[in-house]
C-alpha cells in the first residue's frame, strides 16, 4: 500500500509530494487535467514558501526562471507614499521573493517530485471511503475505473474540490466576491525588484514582476464600472497605467502577452480533513489575488501536513494529528486574509479625508522599523503560528 495518494498536482500538491517523497514515503499523485492553461495564475512567491520551496528540490531551477523581488512600493495617485524592504527580514535567510510563472514554479515541482521518486498519474478521484486503517479511491482514467488505497489522502484538487464534496466538508465565503482582471505584459518603465500597489479614489492597480521579462497587471472590475465596460488590450492598460501608476517611472505598455478575467471570493472550508483525509491549498481556502497569497497559504499547508505526515509514519504511531494540522492552519489562515482583506480595504478607499489618513499611515509604518519588519513579515506569511523552516 502507498503511504500518501494526493489528488491534484498544481502547486500544493507537488510541494507536498516532493517533502513527502523526499523524506522516503511512498507517494502518489492523480491529477485530472495537464496543468497547461492560457494564463498562468501565481506569480509571486514569498520567504516563506521559498523556505519550503528549498525543501522540496525545486528552488534553483523556480530561482531560474523568476526575478527577485526585494521590495513593496506603495503609491497613493501615483506618488509613492511607502516602501516596504524585504531584507529587512530577520527571521528568514530569504530576503527576498520571486517573481515566477506558475506554470514555471509547477513545472520545477513536478521535475523535482519525480526525482525523489514520486508517480504520477492522470486520472480523475470519482469516490473514497475510508477506515481505521485506509483510505480507497476510485480513479477514472481513460474510461476505466482503477481502485488505489493508501494509508493518507491530501486532497490538492482546487477550488472546486471533489475530495471536500466527497468528505462532506462546506466552504463558507469570509469576504467579497470580486471580479478581477490581470494581464501578463511586457511593460518598459516598471521597476523589476517592486510589487507594486497603486491606489487611486477611482480604483487601484497592482502590479509585479511575473518572470524575469514580463509584469503581471491586476486590477477589479467594479460591476457597471468603465473598467468592466473597457476591453482587455494594451490601450486599456495603458490608461489604466496612465492614471494609477507610479507617476516618475512613465511605464508604457509594449506587449499584452496574455489577460484573463476571473471571479474571486474570500473563503475557508469548516474543516481541513476528516479521518485520514486532509484538504490543502485551494480546496481548504480561496483567497482574491491581488495580495499574492492564495498559492503560497497553500504551499505552507503542504509543508504543515507533509511534515506530521513523515512524522507519524517514522514514529509507527498511529496518532489522530488532523484537529492538530486543522487549528494550526486554521489560524495561520484566518491571520492573511485579515492582512489580504485589509489590504484589499485600504486599496478600495474613496473619500479625501480616508486616502489622506492612510496614506499618513503607511508613511508612519515606512519609517517605523518595528513596524516595518511587521508589516513586511504579515505580507511574506511569516508572522504565522507553525513557522519553522520546513524540514521534513
Ligand atoms: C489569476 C490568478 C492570479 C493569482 N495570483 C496569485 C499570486 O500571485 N500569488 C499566490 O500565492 N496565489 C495566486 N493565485 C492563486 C493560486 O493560483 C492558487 O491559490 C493555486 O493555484 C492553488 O494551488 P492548488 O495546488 O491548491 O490548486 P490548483 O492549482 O487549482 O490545482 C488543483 C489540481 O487538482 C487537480 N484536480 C481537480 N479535481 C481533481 C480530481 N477530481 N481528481 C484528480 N485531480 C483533480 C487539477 O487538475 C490540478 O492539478 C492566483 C490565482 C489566479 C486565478
């Protein structure tokens, strides 16, 4: 019997393949769909997942495609009114983070989950059932139905997770659903090392290095609003660049490489497992994209399960560590989407008196360096309980 089956091979899964396999356990993989699709989606990594990142094998060959990131600059009508350091960091040997395709950081990961000896395999989980001992799925591949049991189950499987449905497990929205649009562009102009957030009273923009030659532009589409209204073509971010953009850098947009508009929503399933079944990643909490948190919460649940995973099977014990594995994530999570949703509402602000207050405010925490290091922490999902660089 395999130790671990994991149902879904994007960037939670693999991460947790890879930690899983590479600690000796034998691991597999199904993933319904090649995860080729015409937009990546993730493009900034931060310290703290680049910690696991390391562990899993596939930093160097991820650090080879992405760019580094080693600032926040924030702009209020497109003057700057804050910069946040990364290395300032004192809790991470990662002063920085990466600017990396997920397509890319997906691609280092399967290579590197392979190499520790991983399989995987296409198929979609239709059905499990579970006791003391196992778990068995049902795979349909090729019109076939293959039975597979292992002692654990991760259920990587995204968003629209089969594995919580199949658990019974709900996921209840803790925020706004938003409508956002992002373009992955080639743009001469923009600071390489800056995440940026441009916040205007007309609507704000986020903007960050996508790999070592393109930005990844993101803004929301206000229902009713002329953003909606406009069509997704460099003249459009052009403009969108023009009056929200850091003013001294005059970016012009050379190349639209690719757009994509989605629906997104703020929310956490009720529980992160049942039995010997646990929800990682997008299946256990959705985040909007614009603070860049959604893949990297879920690298940190692989690390976070991977590792009381390794842990049980090298002690023999048979232990229950979900209630465990669930508050501890739990917790971590609700802490960045506070800091995701905050950020979010001090981007959306409209009224003078508001903007001037908040940018008062930013100032006061750039030049603070307690507060700084703080705020850089809670933004590189630092500050969160289980942090420890992953060893598993
Ligand atoms: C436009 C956009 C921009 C984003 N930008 C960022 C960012 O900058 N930073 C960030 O941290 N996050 C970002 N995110 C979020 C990030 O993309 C997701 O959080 C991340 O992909 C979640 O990874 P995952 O492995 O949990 O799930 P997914 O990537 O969705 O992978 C799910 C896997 O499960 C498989 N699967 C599904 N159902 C089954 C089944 N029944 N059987 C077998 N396999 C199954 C799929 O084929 C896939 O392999 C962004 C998202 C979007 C949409």
């Amino acid at each position: 019997m395999i130790d671990v089956l994991i149902v879904g091979a994007g960037p939670t899964g693999l991460t947790a393949g890879c930690l899983l396999a590479r600690a000796g356990l034998r691991v597999r993989a199904v993933r319904k769909h090649r995860p080729f699709s015409g937009h990546s989606r993730a493009s900034v990594i931060w310290p703290h997942a680049l910690e696991i990142l390391a562990d899993t094998g596939a930093l160097d060959a991820v650090a080879a495609t992405g760019g580094r990131v080693t600032a926040l600059g924030y702009y209020s009508s497109g003057t700057p009114i804050a910069r946040f350091e990364l290395d300032r960091l004192t809790d991470t040997r990662f002063g920085y983070a990466l600017g990396a395709s997920q397509h890319d950081t997906e691609a280092a990961l399967e290579a590197a989950f392979r190499a520790a000896g991983g399989e995987l395999e296409d198929g979609e989980v239709v059905d499990l059932e579970q006791d003391d001992g196992q778990v068995r799925v049902r795979v349909r591949a090729d019109g076939r139905d293959l039975q597979h049991s292992a002692r654990y189950l991760i259920g990587a499987d995204g968003a629209s997770s089969t594995v919580r449905d199949l658990l019974g497990i709900t996921m209840a929205d803790v925020g706004p659903r938003v409508r956002f649009r992002i373009a992955d562009a080639l743009v001469d102009g923009l600071p390489g090392d800056e995440a940026g957030y441009c916040w205007t009273p007309g609507g704000g923009l986020a903007i960050g290095p996508h790999d070592r030659h393109a930005f990844r532009l993101a803004h929301r589409l206000a229902p009713g609003s002329p953003d909606a209204a406009a069509p997704a073509d460099p003249a459009a971010f052009q403009r969108i660049l023009d009056e929200r953009g850091p003013r001294h850098a005059r970016p012009v947009v050379r190349e639209i490489l690719a757009t994509a508009d989605f629906d997104t929503r703020f929310a956490v399933a009720d529980r992160f497992g049942a039995g010997r079944c646990f929800l990682a990643g997008d299946s256990a909490h959705l985040m909007a994209p614009a603070g860049g948190q959604g893949m990297n919460a879920g690298m940190l649940d692989a690390a976070a399960l991977s590792r009381r995973i390794v842990e049980a099977r090298k002690n023999g014990t048979e232990e229950d560590f979900l209630p465990d594995y669930d508050t501890e994530r739990q917790n971590a999570i609700r802490l960045i989407m506070a800091t995701a949703v905050e950020h979010a509402k001090d981007g959306g602000l409209g009224a003078e008196a508001d903007i001037a207050d908040r940018d008062r405010r930013y100032a006061a925490i750039g030049s603070d360096p307690q507060a700084h290091l703080e705020r850089v922490a809670r933004m590189c999902q630092l500050h969160v309980p289980g942090h420890r660089p992953a060893r598993v």
